[in-house]
C-alpha cells in the first residue's frame, strides 16, 4: 500500500480516532458507580465487554505511532512536545480546580499537577520513554534479517504474552516492555510485508474471529463465576493489554486499517491531531473524579442498556474532549511549537557539551 508522505494518511488517523474512543469506553468501565464485580449480572458482563476496548485501543495507538517512526531518525521535538502539553493540561486543569475549588482537589493532586512528568499520566511517560528509546530500536530493526527478526518476535511474544497469559508469570513485564514489543511488530509490519499481512479479506475475518473469543471469554468466565467465585472475580482476565487476545485484537485491528486506502481528508487528520489532548483531559487524576462520578452507570439494568448507555456517556465525552482541545490547538498551537523549538535547540546545545567532554573533542 502505497502512502503519500506528503500527507497524514486517513486512515491510520482514522483508527487513532477510533482508539481513543475506545480508551474512554474502557476508562466509563474502569471508573464509572458500577462496582457489582463479585455478583453475577449481565450488567457486569456488559461493563467487561467496554472495558475491553480499551486496552485494544492502547496497544493500536502505540503501533500507530511506532509504525511512522520506523526508520525515522531521532527528532528531540516529539517527546518535548509531549512534555509541554501534558504540563499545559496539569496546569490549566489545577487553575480550574482552585478557581472553582473542586472538592476533590487535595495535597496529592496539587503536587501530581505541578510536577506532571512523571507524576501524572502514566501513558504518556512510558510513551516519552519509548520515543527516546526509538534510535536504539531503530538500529535493531534496520539490523536484522527477516528469520532473526520472527526469532526475537517469536521469542518476545513467548515470554510477556504467551507465558502471562497462561502460565501467571510476568517474566520481565512492564509498560515500557508491552510498548517495545509493540514497536517491534510495527518494525516488522512495516519492513517485512507479505501477502498474509495485507490480505484484506483474511485479516479482517481474524479480527472478528479474536474479538469474538475474547468476548466469549467474558461471557464463559462470568456464567462459571456463578459456580465458582474466583473465575468471576477474573472474569476480565483475557482483556489485559498483554494478553494472547488483546494482543491479536490489536495487531489485526491495526492490519485491517493499514490494508485500507482512505483518500487524504482533512477533517478526519485535524480531529485526529486532537487525541493526545483528549487522553490529557479526560485522564487528568481531578477531571476523572469529577467526570466519572457523575456517571451513574449502577442504576442501568440489562447488558444491552448498558452497552448502549457506555457507549453513549463515552461519546459524549469524547466530543466534548475533542472541542476543548481542538480550541487549544487553535489558540497555542503556534505557542506551544515555539516554545518546543526553543527548548530543542537549549537541550540540543546542552547535550552536544556533554557529549564534547565525555569524547574530549
């Protein structure tokens, strides 16, 4: 698939779209008033189903990104870009909490918000951690042949997602270990194409085939929760990020958009542009208590309202996200670009000294 490199590709931006929705249906799941997790109740069931769009919706927002950065050279501009706008969020976000003094606002958050990084937003750290791990990774993906590149892959994926995933150990696991592999697979997708990889066809019927099992696995473990306790009480077990099912759910997913040629639109690009922001806003640690609780998803009664109720709220949400950021891009992007070319240039200069007295030249 051919990809004009003069313009933002729709579709992938399309699917960081769709991500980030899924990310807010997995954040109403995780912190909106329904708590009936150790009683059967297809209220739960529908509650699990939500939450597990959101892990997907990480995994592919992470392959987004590490598919363009493949064989990019370093640019200290991107995770300083990061850096000033998740501190633009913190702090706008504290002004409104002492301005309006929100009754959730505490030492804690106070702290958290004027020392964002690393206080706050633990996506957003481990993703300035990934880019700045990028030049390393780059060298290791231009390095490898094809059949060393599937053993690392192969070897990777045995021991923090197939050995998690079945056997309870974590073997290494972290954060900064799911977003490495998942930009190795990016690498992979990206130099390796083949005729498997961009059936459109065949990786779409896997997809659903993935997405079905894993929403099987709801429905399974929650109707055995209702004999044995435990499954119930882990019923949500297969929709952890690392997980066998999320981790194909998310590959295929990002294969199905990859496969599919969506002419360059403007519209869809500059809302996409807004899907950082929206994860800063919405995520922020007071907005999500303020937010959340006002989502009273405890009085929805059938799995299918429920559904339709998260899905809902979430939209809500993201529309309103969506708006404020796409006003502050508006009205600081120019701003906040300045402002990270001036310290890209400083930190730049810093690090070239560094770098001349530990090499003496």
């Amino acid at each position: 698939m051919k990809i004009n490199k003069t313009q933002r590709n729709s579709s992938f931006e399309l699917l960081r779209i769709i991500s980030m929705f899924l990310i807010i249906m997995h954040h109403f799941s995780l912190y909106g008033t329904f708590n009936n997790d150790s009683i059967f109740s297809f209220e739960k069931i529908g509650n699990e189903i939500l939450r597990s769009g959101g892990k997907i919706g990480l995994n592919v927002f992470v392959l987004i990104g590490s598919y363009f950065l493949i064989e990019k050279n370093f640019n200290i501009k991107r995770p300083i870009k990061i850096v000033l706008n998740v501190i633009f969020y913190s702090y706008a976000i504290l002004f409104i909490a002492l301005l309006l003094n929100w009754p959730v606002l505490s030492l804690d958050h106070i702290v958290s918000s004027i020392i964002p990084v690393p206080k706050s937003y633990w996506f957003a750290n481990y993703y300035i951690l990934l880019l700045l791990c990028t030049p390393a990774l780059n060298i290791l993906v231009n390095s490898f042949t094809k059949k060393q590149y599937q053993n690392a892959l192969m070897f990777l994926t045995t021991i923090w997602v197939l050995i998690p995933t079945f056997f309870l150990d974590t073997m290494g696991y972290s954060p900064l270990a799911l977003f490495v592999y998942l930009y190795l697979v990016a690498g992979y997708i990206k130099k390796f194409p083949n005729k498997i990889l961009e059936n459109k066809k065949g990786v779409l019927i896997f997809f659903f085939v993935s997405l079905t099992l894993t929403i099987l696995s709801i429905y399974c473990l929650n109707f055995l929760g209702i004999r044995y306790q435990m499954a119930l009480l882990h019923s949500d077990y297969f929709v952890d990020a690392n997980r066998l099912l999320t981790i194909t759910n998310s590959i295929s997913l990002f294969l199905v958009f990859r496969n599919i040629e969506i002419k360059s639109n403007n519209i869809i690009n500059f809302v996409a542009g807004s899907m950082f922001g929206v994860y800063l806003i919405h995520e922020n640690a007071m907005v999500r208590e303020v937010l959340w609780k006002y989502v009273d998803s405890a009085k929805i009664e059938g799995g299918l309202n429920f559904l339709l109720y998260g899905i809902l709220v979430s939209l809500v949400v993201f529309i309103g996200c969506t708006f404020i950021d796409l006003l502050r891009r508006l009205a600081l992007d120019k701003c906040i670009d300045k402002l990270t070319d001036r310290f890209s240039k400083i930190l730049g200069n810093v690090l070239l000294k560094i770098r001349t007295i530990l090499c003496g030249n």
